[in-house]
C-alpha cells in the first residue's frame, strides 16, 4: 500500500481514484489495451488530418484527438508535429483505435502530480519505482528542481539537497536549497581534487605516509576558534535580499526572500512544489528532501510563510528553488497579512471614473461603485474566480454582459493559460432573478469540487438584476458557510437583509437614489474595473430602458453609433436570445450581439433576431388580448389573463415578457394586469404595489393556499394549485386597494 501523492489517502500506488484526473502520466506500454481509460497522459503531435490530430502516447501507441474535442479551430493550434502535448484517454475501440480528448492543462506545472503508468507493474508508480528509476529520477529531478554534478571520472552524481542542508550524495562547493542546484567543476578542478587526496588515502597495509602518520595529535584535533568559525560563517553565508514576486523577472539567478501566503501545494515525483503568493503575484517554489516525498509537511495551504532560495528560469518559466521556509506566527504572522492585504487594496482600488452618462443614481452611488469594483479587481489578482449571476431578460444579460467585457482582459493578463478565460470568469443566467437553495447548491457543489480537484480558490459571486431581496436569502445563507464573497447589483428596493447578508451592494435603494436600470449600474462599475473598455459599454444603458430611457444614455448610445433604431433591436434580439438561453452560459453570441452591431449594420445580427422577436410577440399579445377577462372591482378595471390556457408553454415569448407588452400597450385604459397560471400569478400596474405586502394579505385570506412571493422583479407569488380560485378573488380584492 502507498498513499496519495495528492490528498495522501492510503492507495495501491499513488494516486487515489479521486485525483487520478489531476495526475499526469507518462506512459511505459506498448499496447492499446494497455492505456487507462480516464487518464492524462504526455503525448507527442505525431501529424494532422482535417478531421484531427494524431498524437504518439508513449513509443507504440498513437490516438486520434479529433476536431470535435478540441477547443479553438483546428487550424489555429500553433502545434508542430514533435511537440509535447497533453491529452486524456477517452476510449479504446476493439480495433486499437484510442480515442483522445482535449485537456485543458497544457503545462506539466498544470498537473497536481506526475507518474508513470507501466502495466508490468501494474499500478502507478513514481518515476523511481521503475525499472530505470535511477535514472529516471535524476533526469526528472533536474527538470523540477534537481540537478547533477560532474565527477573526476566524468560520470554524474545525483544531488539530492534538503532545505538548508547538503545531500548524502557528498559535499558540494554550493547547495542551493530545495531543489539542489551544485556548482559544477572543470575536468581541472578534479584533477586536483585528486591528486590533494591521494596522499591522504590509507596504503595497501592499512598505514599512512610518514608526513600524514607524524602529523601533531593536538594540532590536528584541536577545534577551530571562535574568530576562526565565525569566519567561516560568514565567508560561506547566503545573503537574501527582499524581494516581491512581481519583480523576479528581473532577478533570475539572485538569492532573495519572499513573504507571502501559501496558494497551492502539489506533490511531483521529484520536489513539492508551493505555489506562494505575495500582493503583486504568484510563483513556483520547488523543495525537495527526496524523490517523490513531501518537503515540509508541516506548511499547509492558507499558510503566511517567509522563504529564501534563488530565482531559476525552468522550461521558460519562472521559479523558485528553495533554501528554507519558515511559517509565520504571531505578530509576525499579522504584520505581514496587514501589508500585503494593504498593498492589494491599493492596486485593486480603482480612481473613481467619470460616468458613462449623466445619472443621479450613478453620482450618489460613487463609493459603493468603487467599492464592487475593488472587489472584482482584487479576485482577479489573486486567482479568486469570478461567478456572475445574472437575470434571465434582457437587463440581466446586459449588465452581465458589461462586467465580462470589463473582466476578461484582467484574467487574460493576470494568467498565463490561454483558457484562463474560461476558468477565472464564469456567467450564469438565474430564472427570476432569485437566487434559491436550487441554484445555490449546485454553485457551491461546483466550487467545492473545484477546489478538492484543481486547488481553485472559492469565487467571487457577483449577482446582477438579481438578488437583492428577502427570497435569495437561504441561498447567500449556504454561501456565507464556506466563506465565498459576494456582491448585489440590482437596481429594485434592496431588502436590508440581503444587505447584511452579502459582501457588497450596488443599489439606488442604499442611497435613496432615483430609479434606474440593473445594466446602467453594473456597466458604470465595468468601467471602474477596466476603464480600457469604456468605449465598448456606452451604448448598453440605453438599450436596457424598455421605455423612458434618459435622455443623457440616448445621446451617450448615439455617439457610440447606435441609433434609436439600433437601440430598440438590440434589446429585443437580447431578450430573445436570454429565453433560449435561460439554462446557458454561453458568451460568444451575445458578446456578438452586445458588441457586434452597430447602426451601419442594422440589418446585422441584430436586425435578424429582433425581427423574429417582433413576429412572436405581435402574434402572442394577438392572441392573448382577445382573451382577457375584464373585471371590475371596487371601481377598478382589472384584466385577467389565464396564461395556462392562451400562451404557448416554454416557447417565446416566456409569460413574463407577453404581460410586459400586453402592460405597456394596456397601460393608459387597464388599472392593472392580473397573470394567472396553475400556481403561479403576475401583477402588473403602474401604481406602487410592494408584492411582499400583497403576498402576505393574500396569504392571510387564503391561510390554506400556501402563498408566498415567489420573485418581485417578476411580480409573481406562488400558492397551492388547489387554491387557485380563491387566491385569484383575494389579490383581485387586495390589489384595487393600491390602486
């Protein structure tokens, strides 16, 4: 039995079935049936097809990476034929055939651990357990942080060299730490080496030469002084200057110290490697004891540490090879936590920007929008994720859509991946703009196992026109559980709740601002994220106004080349697209919507899709209209309509949208517009209706029908179905009071 390089579980091998998809593997079969399913293995580019890549895994086996698996264009991979990739197995056909699919690591400092898959021992092994282990070994600690010295006879010597120690392979002119770099010598050098012990070697009889065996006892016993010891410390002290991680470009070769927190802890075969972070960024640090085992087993991730080693350039990347680590505790620990959360503040933090447009509520909200953008900033830094949570309509997806676009070039900077853009940035559509146990489970399930699998940090969840009231709160509850930060931008009245509950909140409500869009406001702290991309965002507030869009954002939209005409299709090919994409978290066709028409393109894109939303909402406010039931109660004129009955279920448009239309064209000659489904109903008036007030009324005329609210950007409640009847009688008494 082993245990598991990665989380240490005890194994046959090394690696447990958990992380065997965070292990690479090099391969030592000569057959198909040989590979294991689930694996990543190192593979070379063997040649191209049209349909795919030809990739060597080991010296007798060749796979197919198709083009369906891959992740960009076939022919924009910059790959030749020789070069090392990574892929995983998918599948080994009857044939021999072995299917590959793409990995998203394409890095050997990617992978959690590296191990040999060699079926004649039959489990995974390091690379010392094999059959030219030694030798693997040396050739594999020289790359991660190991490295040879020449003999007088020319052979090599593997130095294995401790933190602050020299190897038992031998003294060394220089060990540098962890990961052992010795100095080599001349073929001259060990000549002499020779030839001044050679003398001092016992003869063929056990004895010494006369000059060795006359040598005076006490003289050559005799310790050395405390002037002379002191001496010799100090001729053969390291001195480490103090250095950030941000500046080690320019100090490749140089002893320095860093002071930092401890990210990340990978085991390889060779060294352990910790991945430190400082406030300007993050580095390799390699320490090794021996082959395969954990240096300093007692730094563990979240550890503010203090290191010593010199900067190396490794396979064109940077890192540290380690002489000490020491873990900071104390007043030592708080001052270096204190300086670097004060130097990140200070890069995070943004100026305070000019507006995109003239907004009362964007003035009086400056701070809390320095504030969001701050933190956004900030997890971007630290290779915090960032989650955004957005409503499914069409201010939902441009407000999120704003933050992306501000966004993704900081990731794209910050990591060096070229998929980093896919992992650190993350938008996600929620039904209703209420964040529910439904939604958050599943969120916290994905962080969770992102962080056991691939060492990620909790994210930063952002919601946008969504999450600012009371019904979002057992979802932040579960959040709050595991520590993962989060931020409210949402332009309806904030409940205080949800302010206590979250991180951050951007809400005209905080300040007793006046109204305004979710979009206006989240494209506003887009541009303090990245004030770079402000030309991009200034047309989005204004189409984001259904009706009633401020004059400033209009003319703001029109400098940027979107007239009124453009304005008006765009929102509506958005709303179409946010339906059929209620459940994805796809980018590329709304980042072409958002961004891709403009008004000398208006038979574009856009034009296309906002031509078929036309067509579906005409014929369904047609048919709907023709179908209301007025009532009048208490003087009030009420339309009903039975949305279970006279719209489409699950096609465009959704029920909210059609009682928006149906609202708006209604409005000047109908009090309000009752919705009703077979649990759920809608509202819709222009008199101020607070939908928790009227649920709770609701509720109490109907005590059985288990009513609640069920989202008040929606203007819906929910109740028993069986109820249906007496709760429509109740909201229709309810509501003529408000209006």
């Amino acid at each position: 039995m082993g245990s598991c390089i990665i989380c240490g579980t005890s194994v046959e091998g090394h690696i447990c079935d958990l992380h065997e998809e965070d292990a690479l593997f090099e391969f030592r079969g000569n057959r198909p049936d040989q590979l294991t399913v689930g694996r990543y293995y190192r593979g070379k580019v063997d040649g191209f097809a049209e349909f795919g890549v030809f990739v060597d895994i080991g010296d007798s086996v060749t796979g197919l990476l198709h083009r369906s698996e891959l992740d960009r264009r076939l022919d924009s991979l910059d790959w030749e034929p020789g070069d090392d990739v990574y892929v995983q197995v998918t599948n080994v056909r009857d044939n021999g055939n072995v299917d590959l699919g793409w990995s998203i690591r394409q890095a050997e400092r990617e992978f959690r651990g590296h191990l040999v898959d060699d079926p004649d021992i039959g489990h995974a092994v390091l690379l010392e357990e094999t059959d030219d282990g030694e030798e693997a070994s040396a050739e594999g600690n020289e790359d991660d942080g190991g490295s040879t010295t020449q003999t007088a006879d020319g052979g090599a010597t593997q130095v294995e060299a401790s933190a602050g120690g020299v190897s038992p392979a031998g003294d060394a002119d220089r060990v540098a730490g962890a990961g052992g770099s010795v100095g080599e010598t001349s073929d001259d050098d060990a000549t002499d080496t020779v030839d001044d012990t050679a003398d001092d070697r016992p003869s063929a009889e056990g004895g010494q030469d006369d000059e060795s065996s006359n040598a005076d006892d006490d003289t050559a016993d005799e310790p050395p002084t405390e002037e002379e010891q002191t001496a010799e410390d100090d001729e053969s002290a390291v001195e480490y200057e103090d250095a950030t991680v941000g500046e080690l470009s320019d100090r490749v070769g140089d002893d320095i110290r860093l002071e930092g927190t401890v990210v990340g802890i990978r085991q390889t075969s060779g060294p352990t490697v910790f991945e430190l972070q400082d406030s300007t960024g993050t580095v390799d640090c390699a320490a090794f004891v021996e082959a395969g085992v954990r240096a300093y087993p007692e730094v563990e991730e979240g550890d503010v540490v203090r290191l010593e080693g010199d900067v190396r350039e490794r396979r064109g990347e940077l890192q540290v090879e380690t002489e000490t680590l020491t873990v900071l505790e104390g007043e030592e620990r708080e001052a270096v936590e204190q300086r670097l959360a004060d130097a990140l503040d200070d890069e995070a933090r943004p100026d305070a920007v000019e507006s995109l447009a003239e907004d009362a509520a964007i003035a009086a909200l400056s701070g809390e929008l320095v504030e969001a953008a701050t933190q956004i900033r900030k997890a971007v830094l630290t290779d915090r994720p960032v989650i955004v949570r957005h409503a499914n309509t069409a201010d939902g997806y441009l407000a999120g859509s704003a933050l992306e676009r501000a966004t993704l070039p900081l990731v794209r900077e910050q990591h060096r991946r070229d998929d980093a853009q896919y992992h650190y940035f993350d938008r996600r559509p929620l039904e209703g703009g209420v964040y529910d146990m439904d939604d958050a489970t599943k969120d916290t399930t994905t962080m969770l196992d992102n962080r056991e699998r691939h060492g990620e940090d909790l994210p930063l969840f952002v919601f946008v026109a969504a999450g600012g009231t009371r019904e979002s709160l057992d979802g932040f509850d579960l959040l709050d559980v595991y520590g993962a930060p989060s931020i409210v931008i949402d332009d309806v009245d904030v409940d205080e709740t949800v302010t206590e509950a979250v991180d951050a909140v951007v809400a005209p409500s905080v300040v007793d601002a006046p109204e305004t869009t979710a979009t206006a406001l989240a494209a506003n702290v887009a541009a303090h994220v990245n004030d770079d991309v402000r030309a991009d965002l200034m047309h989005l507030p204004a189409v984001s106004f259904w009706e009633g869009a401020p004059t400033a954002y209009l003319d703001a939209a029109t400098d940027a080349g979107y007239d009124a005409e453009a304005v008006t299709q765009l929102r509506e090919a958005v709303a179409l697209e946010a339906h059929y994409q209620s459940y994805e978290d796809k980018r590329e066709l709304i980042t072409d919507l958002v961004f891709g028409d403009d008004e000398d393109d208006v038979g574009g894109l856009a034009g296309h899709i906002a031509e078929q939303f036309r067509e579906k909402v005409d014929e369904e406010v047609s048919t709907a209209r023709v179908n209301l039931e007025h009532r009048t109660v208490n003087g009030a004129d009420i339309a009903v309509l039975d949305t279970d009955a006279y719209v489409h279920q699950y096609e465009f448009p959704p029920e909210t949208l059609l009682l928006d239309e149906l609202h708006r064209e209604m409005s000047e000659d109908t009090d309000a517009i009752v919705g009703i489904a077979t649990d759920t109903l809608y509202v819709r008036t222009n008199a101020d209706v607070d939908i928790h007030d009227l649920s709770t009324e609701i509720g109490e005329w109907v005590p059985e029908g288990g009513v609640a609210t069920r989202s008040v950007r929606e203007g819906s409640i929910r109740f028993l179905a069986g109820a249906r009847d007496s709760v429509l009688d109740a909201t229709l008494d309810r509501l003529t009071d408000r209006l």
